[in-house]
C-alpha cells in the first residue's frame, strides 16, 4: 500500500514542502514518482518519517539524523533510546510545570496580599528548564556571527552570580509580558515597552542588535520551535507576544 504526499501531509502534520525538501536532501525519498510528478510514499517510508520526527523532537539536526539513520543501526535498538529520552523529557515537563505553577501561586498570594511576591528559594523558578544546545548556538553562529562572539566573550566573563541574576531577570520579565498578555494590554503600551526595554538591555550585555537585528531575535523566537517552546513553557502565545512588542520598540527606539 503506498500513499500520497498530499495523504502524508495530513496524517503526519509535516507539510508536503517539508517533505518535498527531505526527499531533496536525501533525507526521506518517496518510494517512487509518478507521472504526475507526485511522490508516494510505502510503510517504510512512514516508518523513516516517525523516526525524523522523534529525532526533531529530541534536538537532533538533519544532518545528525540522516547520519543516524544511514547508519543501519538496528532501529529498534534505536527506538528504545528514543524511548528512553522521551521518558525523561516527560519528566522534566512535568518538574516544568510544578515550576510554572508554584510562580503562578506565589504570584497570585502576592497580587491578594497587596504586596511584592516573596520567593524564599529562588532557585525554584528554574527547575525543568533546559539550557541552550550546541545546535541553538551553532544556528546563532551562523545567522550573527559577530553577534555570537561578542556574546561568547560575555558570557565567558560572568561568575555563577552574575548568571543567577541574568537568569532571574529574564524570567521575571517573561512573566510581566505573559501577565500584559493575558490582560490584553497593546503590545505598543508603555509599560509593555518598558518591560522591552529592560529586554533589549539585558541582551546588549552579551551583543548590541541594530532593528533590523532585534526584530530578527524576536521572529526566531517564534520560527525556532525549541526557542519558541522556552517562552510558551510560561504561558501559551507568549513567543508571538514578545516578537511584536520587540517590533514596536525596534522601530520606535533603533530605527
């Protein structure tokens, strides 16, 4: 039994460019063509698409999967590491969403209280969340190279404090804008800019961005699925809420 790209497309959630450009690099060719010039694809071909799924899911790149797929490495060998992995990934969402719930909690006692929340071990508020991969820094190496090793110099010369306080920052301005978002604040609004603002310094301490530049961190923060998950771990939405307040400040403030 063999189905079509367009059928591919539907039951994998892969769009048939996608697909179309995995058979161009080699990645995942069709069973055969057509005459039509459609692809179709057969029950091995399906198989190779879960394992690239996986294989995304967890990180890897193409080129890391084709090489792992080439292999000829026994697959189930390989599904059980798949396994493995997603187990673990599970739970780590799970110890991410106790995070997120004991910040909305202690966020909320704060707003009843009238008074500025108290959080007694700050190092709550990163549990589960996972540090950036060698590939999300080769990507930033590639599209901003002068940005990379700018950012590679400052981040070599920050102390573990000095990294606890970024981190602490970036996340306390995560919330402000999912809270603006979620009471429907303009993203033009001053206090959302300010919170931008607050942004835009934090990421000059590691390299300076033109608008061109922020506007385009901003759009990589909803193209990049593994970045874009980083700020919906927050709240649902929040990844496209950042990018467009970024581009009101961008040509507001850099232009």
């Amino acid at each position: 039994m063999a189905w079509s790209i367009a059928e591919v497309a539907r039951m994998s959630g892969v769009t048939s460019r996608t697909l179309r450009h995995y058979d161009e690099i080699g990645l995942l060719p069709p069973a055969w063509t057509g005459s039509n010039g459609h692809r179709y694809y057969e029950e091995a071909g399906l198989l190779r698409l879960q394992q690239i799924l996986l294989m995304r899911e967890l990180g890897l790149g193409l080129r890391e999967i084709q090489a792992v797929l080439d292999s000829q490495v026994d697959q189930v060998a390989v599904l059980r590491e798949h396994h493995r992995r997603l187990l673990a990934e599970r739970n780590r969402l799970e110890t991410l969403a106790r995070t997120v719930g004991r910040t909305i909690a202690e966020l909320e006692e704060g707003k009843d209280n009238n008074a500025m929340t108290k959080i007694n071990r700050p190092e709550n508020l990163f549990e589960g969340f996972e540090p950036s991969s060698a590939e999300e820094d080769a990507e930033v190496q590639q599209r901003w190279p002068e940005a990379w090793a700018e950012s590679r110099q400052a981040v070599e010369t920050m102390t573990a404090e000095d990294t606890e306080r970024w981190q602490r920052e970036a996340t306390a301005q995560m919330i402000r804008l999912a809270e603006f978002m979620i009471a429907g604040t303009p993203v033009d609004d001053p206090a959302v800019q300010a919170t931008v603002d607050a942004h835009y310094q934090g990421v000059c301490r590691f390299w300076t961005p033109n608008a061109v530049a922020y506007k385009g961190l901003g759009q990589t923060y909803v193209d990049d699925p593994r970045f874009r998950t980083n700020f919906d771990k927050i709240a649902a939405g929040l990844a496209v809420y950042q990018r467009d307040a970024m581009v009101v400040y961008a040509d507001a403030r850099l232009s």
